[in-house]
C-alpha cells in the first residue's frame, strides 16, 4: 500500500475468538487445479453488499487473496484486494498434479441475512517454496461478508506459522483492505491478538517509521471483524468521473471530464513511473502520447485511476 494513514472513520476492527470450522462441501473454485499465480472468478455477489462505501457486484480469487469488484470492466471498474492470508500463498502441491489446497465458497442463511463464506485450505508458503525449496509452512483462512450490514470477517484456522520462522516470509505478514486505484486502505499491524489499525486514503505516500506487518501469524481461531460506519454503509467515495478514449490509444489520449473539481492528472507506467503529469483547463482535454513506448499505463485525475494501452 503506498497511502498515508488517518484517523479510523470507515470501519472499526474488533478482535475476538471463535471455533474455526471447515466449510461443508464449499463450491469449489479451482476445480482441483493445482495453482499458485493464477485467478479463478468472478462470481456474482448473491446480494446486495459494500465495502467502503462503494457497492461491490462480484468476488473472485486472485493469486494470494479474494477480491471484491465493483464491475466486470477493468477500464473504468474499481476493485479491493481483502488481505486476509498475510504472506504470499500456493498450492501445497505446487508441482504438476491434484491441488492439495482447495479454495471454495458457500453461502449460508436465509434471505436478508446471508452470508458469503470464502475459504482457502491447507495452503503453503510460496516464500518458503522460492527460498528454501522446502514445503513444510501451512495456513487455513476464510472471509465472511454479512448481508445487510456490510460486515466483513477474517477467521484463521490452524497453522504453522510462528514467531521462530517470520524468517521466511520475506514482505512480512500484510493483512486488512486496499482498493486497487488506492482511494481507501486499511491496515491491521503489531500483535495479532490486539492489532493496531491504520486507514489511509487517496492514493498518498505511507508513514516510513511504521512496519504495517504483523508480528506473528495469527492463532487457530482469530477473527478479525471490519463494521463499517453508517457513512461508509451507506454512501460512496466522492470518486472523479472521467472517460478516456480511444483506448488502446496511438498517437492522443482523449479526457472527458464530468466537473473541474480536481483538474491535476499524472499518467505513469507499471512500475509507477511518472510519464506525463500536469493540469487540465476544460472539461475536453488532450494528451499527446506519440513518443509513449507501447505498453499498459495509468492516468489517475484526483483520487480516480483508470487504465489505458499503448500501442
């Protein structure tokens, strides 16, 4: 996450304990493939639910984690990554076979008070796999998301995962919300029994004297529980509406602006690299990108990120 922390207004996190369970026959999501960078999904919320104020229409899995989006159209669509397994994760049969490491999902209760329940089982460490070739490190979580409320749950199962082998995991262990175009993130840090929060907002540069990581994995049986508050139930972020066209785009990037409330853009490559950067006068507006190497780029206008394509 690469934004600066304020004061907690979206969610308030609770902790507490409860009886870890396996779901019963989950709808599988990898089928029994084995996976490590891969995603499975989407799948349609099956009712109506928000994180951070913005409505979410489907989950998918995504790599190391589920993720919520708000639209099936990566242009123009936000989605929020739910950091709830902590490190880098991968089949425990990272190798060509049967998956050992199931993720799947079930949704439980009756009309008006559901829930969606996420699960990923028995996965390994890939940290663990890349550096020491060995694959003894092991992990069970779930996400819980509550109709009605918006509530979102981290439950942890069992796991090997101590103090005496943090060595391994080399990013540490990164846990809460961050929404891909960087308008709100959450992080849970410190000890996982009573963890502090931090939330962080549009897109700006992160405290460098805090370590947002946990210091150890938490135990069989934690829950990590994000109520939101009644605005961020029931009301969106101001986001900047704009289009971008043509997309993939040659030789100028058209901007249509819906308002001048924020008018400064940056334009920058995968790596975060600044390519273009200025201010916008009219609600038309041109870039010229004739000189722009090909390739995926983000133009980002006050605290909305959209992607385009070079050719």
């Amino acid at each position: 996450m690469i934004i600066q922390a304020q004061a907690q207004t979206l969610y308030t996190i609770t902790t507490s304990t409860a009886t870890y369970a396996d779901l019963t026959s989950p709808i599988s999501v990898n089928n029994g493939q084995v996976w490590d960078f891969d995603d499975f999904g989407p799948y349609q919320v099956p009712f109506s639910f928000k994180v951070a104020g913005q409505v979410i229409t489907h989950f998918a899995f995504q790599d190391d984690n589920f993720i919520f989006l708000t639209g099936l159209n990566e242009d123009t669509d936000d989605f929020y990554y739910l950091l709830a397994s902590g490190i880098y994760i991968q089949d425990k049969n990272f190798n060509e076979g049967v998956s050992q490491s199931p993720i799947g999902y079930k949704v439980e209760g009756n009309a008006g008070s559901r829930i969606l329940k996420m699960q990923v089982k028995n996965a390994g460490s890939e940290d663990e796999a890349l550096t020491l070739q060995t694959n003894n490190l092991f992990l069970n979580f779930q996400v819980w998301i509550y109709e009605g409320t918006n509530v979102i749950e981290y439950r942890y199962g069992n796991t090997n995962i101590t103090a005496s082998n943090m060595s391994v995991i080399e990013d540490g262990i990164q846990m809460g919300i961050v929404s891909m175009n960087e308008v709100y993130g959450c992080a849970l840090y410190g000890n996982p029994a009573s963890p502090t929060v931090a939330e962080f907002f549009n897109g700006q540069q992160v405290d460098p004297n805090i370590d947002y990581v946990m210091t150890t994995y938490p135990t069989n049986g934690r829950v990590y529980k994000f109520t939101p508050s009644t605005s961020a139930a029931t009301e969106e972020f101001n986001k900047i509406q704009f289009r971008i066209y043509p997309n993939p785009v040659t030789e100028s990037l058209r901007i249509s602006l819906e308002n001048m409330d924020s008018t400064d853009y940056v334009i920058t490559d995968l790596t975060g690299k600044i390519i273009r950067k200025g201010k916008f006068t009219d609600l038309e507006n041109t870039v010229d990108v004739t000189d722009v190497n090909s390739g995926m780029y983000f133009i980002k206008i006050g605290n909305t990120t959209k992607k385009f394509l070079k050719k």
